[in-house]
C-alpha cells in the first residue's frame, strides 16, 4: 500500500508540474463555457421560446436559468470524460519517454502500477472537474439559480460517477497506447466526437430514430442525462408554479433528453444510474483483467 501511494503521489505531482498537460484540462470548461453561451445559449434560447404554448411566456430569469442548466449540463458531462483521458495520459507519456522501464526494474507489481495510474488520474480529474462544477454554479448564480440542495448534491455525485466512467474507460484505451502521437490522436478524437454521441452538443432527440437506438446503448448518455435531469430541475419544477401545462414540461423534457428512451421505453433515473454504475464496474474489471494477462505474458 504504501508502495502505491507513493505512485499516486508521484503521478499526480508530474501531471500537476507539467504545464501544457495540466492547463489544457484546467481551461477546457472554462473555454467550453464562454463558446457555450456565445454560440449555443441564444440557439438553446430560441428553442425554448419557440416551444412555449401559444400565448404563454416565462420570466426572463427562468428562461435564462433553463439555457444555463441546458450550458453547464452539457461541459460538465462532456469534461469529466475528456479531462480523464488528458489526465490519463502520464501512463503514455512514461512509455514514449522510457520512464516505465524505470519503474518496472524496481520492486514494483504491475498491479500497483496499474492501480497507481487509475488512482492518481481519478484524482486529479476531480479536482479539475469540482473546480468546473463551482465555475459553473457561479454562472447560475448570476443569471437565474433554482437548484435544490438536492440538486446539488445530485450533479456533486453525478460528476464523481462521470469521472469514474470516464477514467475506467481512459485507463483501458490508453493502456494500449505507447507514442505522443498516439496521444495526440486520441486526444483529438475523444474531444471532438464524445460529445456528439453522448448528447452533450446536441440533444439524441434531434437525431434520427435509427441513431437514436445506437447511441441509447452508449452508457455516456444516460450520464449526461442525469447531469442535465439534476441541473434543470428545479426551473422545469418552477415552470410547473408559472402554470405551464404538463404535457407542455413533458415536451421539453423529452426534447432536451432529461426523459429518455430505449427502443421506446422510457428510462428512469434509477436505472440510469444502474446503468453507469455498471458500466464503470465492467470496464474496471476489464482493465485489471488486461493488466493481469499482461503481467503473465
């Protein structure tokens, strides 16, 4: 145990120390939430506008908090991921620049090394992404909060969850990995399509009927819907207090994906948990399997 720690400390210290590395995942919610509200927020605002009944209108500080649930939902769902793989990358990094060979001829187990890794990028991606989650309250804050205490300590798990997956699944790619342009490869790729198949950029219910089914086997998407069930929350709850009609808040919650569906049968927020939870256990099991083949070849 005290072997690993000493790994976790390690790791952690060089991904803090290494500047490029460190800043690209520090910025990259701060970054996503500037182009988000300069670029989607007045979309996501029409959209609303547009759906409203005929005749009905919102206060312009619940409009504003519905956009910025739909914003803050979408960079922290996407973050989690993509800053877990920028975090995971230490583990390529000592394999193109040799360091493994160093750890490997000292008295260390490749579990522990394995474990080291996991550990150390789970830590500091939730470091990044609870520095996110504050960024992102503060934004509400400003322009229209209706978050619960609940809420809040719904998104707080919902990140941790998120993070878990997304480093689980990080740990398993990267393992493979053994160049910087490998990592620059991946990286590109994770950061442009995750957040397109995970309905982050754009609600699934846009998609067509056959993509839906796809993606509705993706775990990633019932991350993201539950980040975004948690986050609008309490302005679609006060949506209902305006007198907005049901089928009305039904519509939107259907068109924003806080509602979704597998082949047309609606799924609840506890099996979506379930469902992420799951997820992170297999691809944790996965990668102490491929660890524990690789240690005997």
């Amino acid at each position: 145990m005290t072997v690993i720690k000493a790994l976790i400390k390690r790791n952690m210290k060089l991904f803090f120390r290494d500047k490029g590395m460190f800043f690209t995942a520090l910025i990259t919610p701060a970054i996503l939430l500037v182009l988000y509200i300069s670029f989607l927020g007045n979309v996501y605002r029409d959209s609303f506008v547009t759906n409203l009944p005929e005749g009905f209108q919102l206060p312009e500080k619940l409009l504003n908090s519905l956009v910025g649930g739909q914003l803050i939902s979408s960079i922290l769902a996407v973050s989690c991921v993509t800053i877990s793989f920028c975090s995971n990358f230490l583990m390529v990094q000592d394999k193109a620049t040799g360091s493994i060979r160093d750890l490997t001829i000292a008295p260390v187990k490749g579990s522990a090394l394995a474990i080291s890794y996991y550990i150390a990028s789970l830590l500091s991606t939730l470091l990044i992404c609870l520095a996110a989650m504050v960024l992102c309250f503060g934004y509400l804050a400003v322009i229209g909060w209706y978050l619960s205490f609940t809420d809040v300590l719904c998104l707080l798990m919902d990140v941790i969850l998120l993070t878990l997956f997304g480093t689980a699944l990080s740990s398993i790619i990267n393992h493979f990995l053994s160049t910087q342009g490998q990592i620059s490869a991946v990286g590109s790729i994770v950061s442009s399509g995750y957040g397109f198949i995970c309905g982050a950029y754009m609600p699934i219910s846009s998609f067509g009927e056959g993509l839906q089914k796809v993606i509705s086997f993706l775990p990633g998407t019932y991350g993201t819907s539950l980040v975004r069930n948690h986050s609008m929350q309490g302005a679609l709850q006060e949506m209902s207090n305006y007198g907005m009609p049901q089928t009305a808040i039904q519509e939107f919650r259907d068109a924003m994906d806080c509602n979704l569906y597998f082949f047309s049968r609606p799924v609840s927020i506890p099996v979506m948990y379930l469902i992420l939870g799951g997820t992170v256990a297999l691809l944790l099991t996965i990668y102490i399997l491929i660890c524990k083949r690789k240690k005997r070849a």
